[in-house]
C-alpha cells in the first residue's frame, strides 16, 4: 500500500523550527514560526493562564464530553471579544459560534461547511496570504483564486487593484480578509478601506471571510476588530474565524473558534446543524483545555485584566521592536529605507530580501525566516539585534 508513497518537502514556516532546533551555531536567531517570545527568547505561558489553570485544577470535576459545538460559556465569551458585547446581542440568533481546534481549525471547519452548502464555491485570497491557507480552504474543495494586496516595492497595499479584482466576486463567492495584522505581510486596510470592502460586498453580494488570529497585537482588542465589527454591522452574512494561539498564548492547545452569521435566525440554524455535523465527522469535538482556560479568564475580573495588561505588553514590545529595528538598520549604515516596518502591525513584515538573500541569511549566519522574507518581529531581542542587522547589511551588498 505505501510503497509508492512519495516524501514531501518540509513546510515552508514548520519546517524552520525543526531546522533551527538542530542548528548548533550560538548566534542563531529564529524569526521563522509566529509565536511570542520575550526578551530572553523565551515564549511564557501568560501570567492569567497560569492562574485560569490553578484555578481548573481545583475545581475541575468531569474530563466528560462536551459536543461538536465545545463550551457554550466559551463560544459566547469568545463572540463577545470579536464582536464586542453589544454587537453580539443585538445579532442575536444571526449567529452561532463554534470551538474549535485553532484558528486551523476554525478555517478548516468553516470551508468544509461552505463546501456543504456550496461545493467548489470561490473564495478570493490576498496575494500574498498565509500558506496554510491554501492547503486549509483548498483541500476542503474551495477554489482559490487570487486577488492582489501587497506592493513589494512601495511596501503599501495595492488598495485600487485590490478593489477591482474584488469585484469579480458576487453573491455565492467568498473573499478571505485578514481582520488585523496581516500575515505575512503586517500591511492592514485601514477603516476607509475596509468601509469600502463593505460597501462593494453589500454592492454585490459576496460573502467576507475573516481571518482574526492576532486581535490584541496590532492596535488592541477593539481596534484589531474594526473591521469585523463593521461587516458584522452591516452585512447580511459573515464568516470569522478567532484564534486564542497568540493573543491568549496557547498555541499548542489548540483553541480558536468559528463565527457564522446569516441574514435570519432559520438559517443560522440551519447552518449550525450543517456545521455540527462537519465537526463531527472530522475530530467529533475541539480539545478543551484551553478553551476552559479562556472561558476562566474571561469570566473573572481580575484575570481578565491581568491578561489584557500582559497583552499590552506584548504588543508594546513588538512595536517598539520595530522602530528598534529600523533605527538599527541605519545604525549600520543600510541605506535602503525600511521606515515602513515601523507603519506594519502585528508578529510580520517583509524585509525585502531576494530568496538568495534569504538562504544566505539561513546558511552563513543562521539567521531563520521564511523565503518570501518574512521574519517574526517577536523573535527580535537586545541580545540578536546587532547580529541580526550586521547579517542583514551583509547580505543587502551581496
Ligand atoms: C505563522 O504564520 O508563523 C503562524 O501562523 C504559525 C503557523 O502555524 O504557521
């Protein structure tokens, strides 16, 4: 059966951690996988997880099953955090929110049950947009299709192409949007241009598929949401999918949710059954533990504020890397202008680099991105800042 099995390369961001793991030179700096990590390099379990799980190990009474839809305190206190309260209650049973296995999870999960509902149906993606999504929207039976958003050289969004090529997109199509800090590239519409995504998709019909993995990092956990809130706002039907891996830290536990909103109750209904159903017939129900965890936190004062300060945090710390690398680079004496990492949100930006520059970057100084030239700011500390300047200078006169 599996001797014609054909091996395949590693993935393009997973595959980087295992390669910097078994790397033994001691400058190297990861700036692959977008996961935090603090000034010592190190990617802490936050303070109020720690608390929210003390607090489940002692009160915790039943590892039972929950059912394909997860806990119900979660996916309303999760709803209440993208959406904000007040937009949540007045949606009413417009929406249902599903617990799901990560925001992969979530993707997963909601293209299978678009490919119920509409086998094939076309979703639009950012050009470029994270890789998993291809395989995550794709092999569910979506067609991808491409639409352009980052200009390489001005480092902005292509705003007036990107709108163009949307509209091609009509009632029964999807268009896949990054909520906040984009990724790969940490360019994001701001609220004028996503007030025109939403004028075009109330125009002609299409159905906004969000992508919110990192509300809390870029701006805030309400600012992040701008635009979901307004399309949830003011658009008959919605698709959001919220990942806990970063903003709450629990990458591996595996914690995320799924939104659908339909323009009445009878169908968000109807779409629940569908949606429990496809969860079912994949992993039957989502992990619990972290989404026990979020549920914890939420529900109690004064951990919800610790984790909002330590949130804070985080994000202060990515943006001030960010000036910090730009003046560094200048520092060094790089003429290209690189201020525009400074403009970007969010763990992502571009340097620029062509892949031969990238692999340099790997290879001579152990320096590991992605190949789009991607890095994870969060992977910046005082310790690697000069090296990681003087390897990136090094490469720019190659
Ligand atoms: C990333 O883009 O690095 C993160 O979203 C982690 C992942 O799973 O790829």
């Amino acid at each position: 059966m599996f001797q014609n099995t054909k091996s395949l390369p590693a993935d393009p961001i997973l595959g980087l951690l295992a390669a910097y793991r078994v790397d033994s030179n001691s400058h190297k700096i990861d700036l692959g996988v977008g996961v935090y990590k603090d000034e010592n390099g190190n990617t802490p379990v936050m303070r109020a997880v720690k608390a929210a799980e003390q607090k489940l190990l002692e009160t915790q009474d039943s590892k039972s099953y929950v059912g394909p839809a997860g806990q119900e305190a979660f996916n309303h206190l999760t709803a209440g955090l993208v959406l904000g309260d007040s937009l949540r209650e007045s949606l009413g049973a417009r929406r249902v929110t599903f617990q799901t296995p990560g925001g992969c999870g979530g993707l997963r999960l909601g293209a299978e049950f678009i490919q119920k509902v509409k086998p094939g149906a076309k979703i639009l993606v950012s050009d470029p947009t994270w890789a998993n999504h291809i395989p995550l929207l794709g092999e569910a039976g979506l067609q991808i299709e491409k639409y352009p958003y980052y200009d390489y050289q001005q480092h902005a969004i292509r705003f007036d192409d990107m709108m163009q090529a949307l509209q091609k997109a009509g009632p029964g199509d999807l268009v896949l949007l990054h909520g906040c800090c984009h990724n790969p590239c940490g360019a994001d519409l701001d609220q004028d241009q996503w007030r025109s995504v939403t004028d075009l998709a109330e125009k002609n019909g299409f159905t906004p598929f969000i992508d919110l993995a990192y509300q809390g990092l870029g701006d805030g956990i309400d600012a992040d949401s701008f635009g979901v809130r307004l399309m949830a706002e003011r658009l008959p039907e919605l698709i959001v999918v919220n990942s806990c891996s970063k903003n709450f830290g629990l990458y591996r536990e595996r914690t995320g949710a799924l939104t659908v909103i339909t323009d009445n109750a009878d169908a968000t209904r109807a779409a629940a059954s569908q949606i429990a159903a496809t969860a079912r017939g994949i992993y039957s129900m989502p992990p619990d533990h972290g989404a026990a965890v979020v549920t914890t936190i939420l529900q109690d004062s004064a951990l919800k504020q610790d984790w909002d300060l330590e949130l804070k945090e985080v994000r202060e710390r990515i943006n001030a890397l960010r000036s910090e690398l730009v003046n560094a680079l200048t520092a060094e004496g790089v003429d290209r202008d690189f201020s525009f990492i400074e403009r970007e949100k969010g763990m992502f930006s571009f340097l620029g680099l062509s892949v031969e520059q990238v692999r340099s970057l790997i290879d001579d100084y152990s320096i590991y991105l992605v190949d789009s030239s991607r890095i994870n700011i969060a992977g910046i500390n005082h310790s690697n800042l000069a090296y990681l300047t003087r390897g990136i200078a090094e490469v720019l006169t190659r």
